[in-house]
C-alpha cells in the first residue's frame, strides 16, 4: 500500500477503535497547537485524554494489539510539537486525583494522580498548611511531566520531596501486557531536568542544526506516569501564600506573557542560556511568526501564527550563535514531540 494510503487507514483505524472506548471524547485529526503552550504543531491523527489507570491500561492495550503509535503527554508546556502533528493516537494523562495521607504531627504524603497541573495542586495544599511544592505556583504542566524533567524553579525541584512513583509499563518486545511497577525516588535517576523517564530520547539536529525527536517507539514514553507521591511539611498557610506570590510576581517581572514552552535551554551552569543568547546578539531576534523575547532570551515566543518549523530555526540559530561566539554548546530543555 502506498504511505499515504496507510497513513489514513491507520488513522481511520486509530479513530474508530478508540472512540469504541471512549465515545466522543476521541477527537479526530486535532490540532496539536491546542494542546501545548507554543501554541504550534500538525494534527493528531486521534486525541483523547485517558482520567483514570484504568482507561490508560485499556488504551495502551489496544494501542499495542492493533499496532497503532501512541504517545503520552501532559499539559504540553515542554513541549515542541511538529508541523507535521503525530501519526496515530495522542493521549493526555488527565489523572486527577489528590490524596493526603497522614504521617506524623509535621508531615504529611501527598498521593496525587499524574495528571494534575502543578498551579493547581499549589492552589490546593496552601490553605490546608502543606508545604513544598509552593515553587510550583507558576510553573503550568501536570505532574507526571514535572517528574519527566525533575522540574523546578526558585531553588527548589520535584527531587526534593518526591517519594515514589507508580508507573504503568508499556508491553514490548519481550512481553505482550502492561505491568504496573513502583519506583522509588532513588530509581528516579533525578538530575538537573532530567530522569530515567527521559534519559534515554536524545534528541538530534539536521545539519541545518534544526532538531529532530529521536524516533517513535510503538508506545512512547516505554513507562508511563500514572501517581506519585510526596512528603509535604507542615506550614503556615500565610507563610506558603506568600512565598508562592513572591514565585509567581517575579515571573511576572521577568517573563514573557506570550505563547511559550518556558526555558527553551538547560543552563550550562555556572552560565545561563539566557545571558549567553542575549550576548550573541539575538536579544530580540524573529523567525516567521517566533521569537526569541526581548523580556528573557531563554524564551522563544509565538507571536502569532508561529510553525515549529519558526522555533525549530530560531533554536538551531541560538545554538550555532552561541557555540560560535562563545564555544558552549546548548541543550534542549524543551522536547520535540511528534513526527518531525
Ligand atoms: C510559562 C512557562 C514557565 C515554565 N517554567 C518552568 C520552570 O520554572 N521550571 C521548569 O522546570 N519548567 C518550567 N516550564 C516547563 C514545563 O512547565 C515543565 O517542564 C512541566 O513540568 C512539563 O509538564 P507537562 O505536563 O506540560 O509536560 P508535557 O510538555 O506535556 O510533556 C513533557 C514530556 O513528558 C512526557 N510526559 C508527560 N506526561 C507524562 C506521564 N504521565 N508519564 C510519562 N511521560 C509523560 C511527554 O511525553 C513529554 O515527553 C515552564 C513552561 C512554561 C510554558
């Protein structure tokens, strides 16, 4: 069969298999850019989002049974989605449960499904007095995808409080059914935004040093967030509002408004990417309709109609800009997804 042919009988396929699960919530052909905050990328050729370990497991099985490609994602605010959207389904982890179990006088754990959204979890735990994830007020995407990159913010990150986390694991070449597994926080392989859960995509670049997603597994990520759990610490509830207004008014003031991922690099500590960009002169610098923000360099901006094709230039410019004025070489923070 032609590709194209058996692109769309995936894809016809995809859709009525998986809207025999989940009715109308599968949606056919979905933009991509409404569902990350680049506000960029193609269609899906199936989208839904899967809200308990149930749905997730079936999907994953028929996902893995009719051979259909199936990635798993968040909030996509790490997220840069290609023009070309995904082939086959897309899932959102919206896992939503919270949980508080009580541990002594001062602590409590946090049971929380992956696929809260961190500024509301923070909007949840201030006024009951539990402190530690107040550096998360402002930081937009689910809990499952702040694990993916230990995210953190104002000196703090998710390795400082996490104590485990239940993944479900996708069948593979060795056995045919999912398996639900633990993993302590040790097992994590937390570093600076990374973990075991990303480690193993490296992303490539063209030689037009553009970047490219490494290629697609039949299910993506091979191990999928479902829970995780917290020690929170007991605080005044005047005293974690505080802290997180100070969070989120010093985004505020340093920031961009506009449609973004966030840091686009890793710091290349003791530098920042940041001043590194700005001092390569890119400070503001556009592609299409993307930016690199006059506010923060780190940040690139869609400013209205911007393609991943935009972003993906503007990240190959910053890197060659930066490598040759200054010799460092700068590392993706944010991931691309899709079919690049
Ligand atoms: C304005 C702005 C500010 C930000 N500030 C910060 C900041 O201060 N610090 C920081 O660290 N980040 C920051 N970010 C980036 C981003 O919010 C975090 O990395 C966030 O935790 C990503 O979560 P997500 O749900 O959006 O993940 P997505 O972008 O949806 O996914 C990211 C990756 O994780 C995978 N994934 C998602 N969910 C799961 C799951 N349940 N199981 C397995 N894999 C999964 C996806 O496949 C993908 O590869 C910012 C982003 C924006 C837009």
């Amino acid at each position: 069969m032609p590709v194209q042919d058996e692109n769309s009988h995936i894809a016809e396929a995809a859709f009525a298999a998986t809207s025999s699960l989940f009715g109308s919530r599968a949606k056919a052909m979905e933009p991509l850019s409404q569902h990350g905050t680049f506000g960029v990328g193609g269609p899906a050729d199936v989208w839904v989002s899967v809200e308990s370990e149930d749905e997730l497991a079936r999907l994953v099985t028929l996902a893995w049974e009719n051979h259909f490609p199936l990635l798993l994602v968040g909030n996509g605010t790490n997220t840069l989605y290609a023009d070309a959207g995904a082939r086959g389904i897309v899932a959102r982890v919206a896992i939503e449960h919270i949980e508080l179990q009580p541990r002594d006088e001062a602590h409590v754990i946090l049971r929380v499904g992956a696929g809260v959204s961190l500024p509301t979890l923070v909007k949840k735990l201030t006024p009951l007095g539990w402190a530690g994830l107040e550096w998360a007020a402002g930081v937009p995407g689910t809990v499952g995808g702040a694990i993916v990159s230990n995210a953190g913010a104002h000196g703090a990150c998710v390795a400082d409080t996490i104590i485990s986390v239940r993944t479900l694991q996708a069948p593979g070449n060795t056995r045919e059914q999912a398996l639900v597994r633990d993993l302590s926080g040790d097992e994590l392989a937390l570093g600076y935004r990374t973990s075991r859960f990303r480690s193993g995509r490296l992303v490539t670049f063209d030689d037009t040093g553009r970047p490219h997603a490494s290629p697609r597994a039949q299910i993506e990520p091979a191990e999928i967030i479902v829970e995780a759990r917290f020690l929170l610490k007991r605080d005044d509830p005047c005293n974690i509002a505080a802290r997180a207004k100070s969070y989120l008014d010093h985004r505020k003031r340093t920031q961009p408004p506009q449609k973004s991922a966030g840091s686009v690099f890793k710091n290349p500590e003791p530098q920042k990417s940041g001043k590194l960009i700005q001092d390569a002169g890119l400070k503001p610098y556009r592609i299409g309709g993307a930016e690199i923000s006059a506010k923060h360099a780190n940040f690139i901006i869609n400013t209205g109609g911007a393609t991943a094709a935009d972003v993906a230039a503007l990240i190959a410019l910053a890197r060659r800009s930066v490598r040759e004025r200054f010799g460092v070489e700068l590392e993706l923070e944010v991931e691309p997804r899709g079919d690049w």
